[in-house]
C-alpha cells in the first residue's frame, strides 16, 4: 500500500520514537517498533510486510508478534481465501496503557518485591547479630515499602483506567497540582 510522503515521514518518526519508548514500557525495541507500525497502519499487515518495512528477521518478527499476542496488544486477522497471517494492533489508548502497565506489574515489580523478600529472609536467617545486617534489612523493607505502595497505587488506578474515565483522573491530577501549589513542592520546569 502506497502512503503519503508526509504520512510516510510521520509513520517512521512515529516507529522510531515507539522504539525508543520501549525500554520505559519493559518491552525490547523491535516489540515496540512492531507495535508502532502496526497501530499506525489502518490496515492489517502480514509477517513478510512486517519484516521488509521494519527490516528485521521471520524468526525476529515472529517472536515479537507472538508476545504483542499475549499481552493482547495486537490481533491476528485471516481473510478468507488468504493462508497468510495478518496482524493490527488494539488501537484502544486507554487499553494500551492498562495493559502495559499490568504487565509491567507482573513482569518486574512482582518479582523484584518476591526477591527483596528472600533478601530479608536471608538476613533474618543469620540472626541479625550485628548492625550492619540490622541496617541493611531496613533499606530493604523500605524499598519492599516503597514497591507495595507502586502497587496499590497501580492496582487503585487501573480501574479508572480501563473505565476510560479521564475526568477522574484529570481531577485526580488536579488535586496533586493544587497541593504542590499550596505547599509550595511544586518543581519549576524552565
């Protein structure tokens, strides 16, 4: 399919900044860059179409799309009288951002809080004889502190979230903005 010059233009700054994006979301780049092309197209695309515009390999290709499948970033479309697979992304923004988020949750914080527990039991397993341990298990469980409240401000968000509901969180937004302003936290952005 023929674009624009200036759709083209756009649709490769577009990939490009979705790859450079990716390692903020946890996904490797040519995830993202696949998720890029694919939400930008406004018609689904094979493999070998995935492969030549992002020039990266079937097996590359393959296993980027099979895991943009499991997060249901993307969906796999067959038209009939076609053995090809295609592929289009979820389009839906507030999907998109639920879902990255919950995975990210899953993939990352949940593990790294299960192995700072592991820390703390190590630790509590030598008897906490000396200082040193004593002050090293606090660091700990404030940083174990820190990624349960990330959680259950995740998990408290997400609702709104997958709910669409902007104005909650625009007043949300809000109310932080107007405590900043009130006790005087707010940073200057020059």
């Amino acid at each position: 399919m023929e674009h624009s010059k200036a759709y083209q233009e756009a649709l490769d700054q577009f990939v490009l900044l979705w790859g450079e994006m990716a390692s903020a979301w946890g996904i490797n780049k040519t995830m993202s860059q696949i998720h890029a092309l694919l939400y930008a197209e406004s018609h689904p695309l094979d493999t070998d179409t995935i492969m030549d515009t992002l020039d990266i390999s079937r097996g590359n290709a393959n296993m980027n799309l099979h895991r943009l499948l499991e997060w249901e970033l993307i969906h796999k479309v067959n038209f009939k009288g076609d053995r090809k697979d295609y592929y289009s992304a979820e389009t839906d923004v507030w999907k998109i951002v639920s879902t990255i988020i919950r995975e990210r949750q899953q993939r990352e914080i949940a593990p790294i809080r299960e192995n700072l527990e592991q820390c703390v039991k190590t630790l509590e397993a030598g008897g906490l004889d000396d200082e040193e341990s004593k002050e090293f298990k606090v660091r700990i469980e404030n940083y174990m502190e820190f990624l349960e409240m990330f959680e259950r401000f995740t998990g408290a968000l997400l609702p709104y979230i997958n709910k669409k509901n902007l104005k909650f969180l625009k007043q949300l937004v809000k109310l932080v903005e107007v405590k900043e302003s009130l006790t005087g936290t707010k940073k200057e952005h020059d």
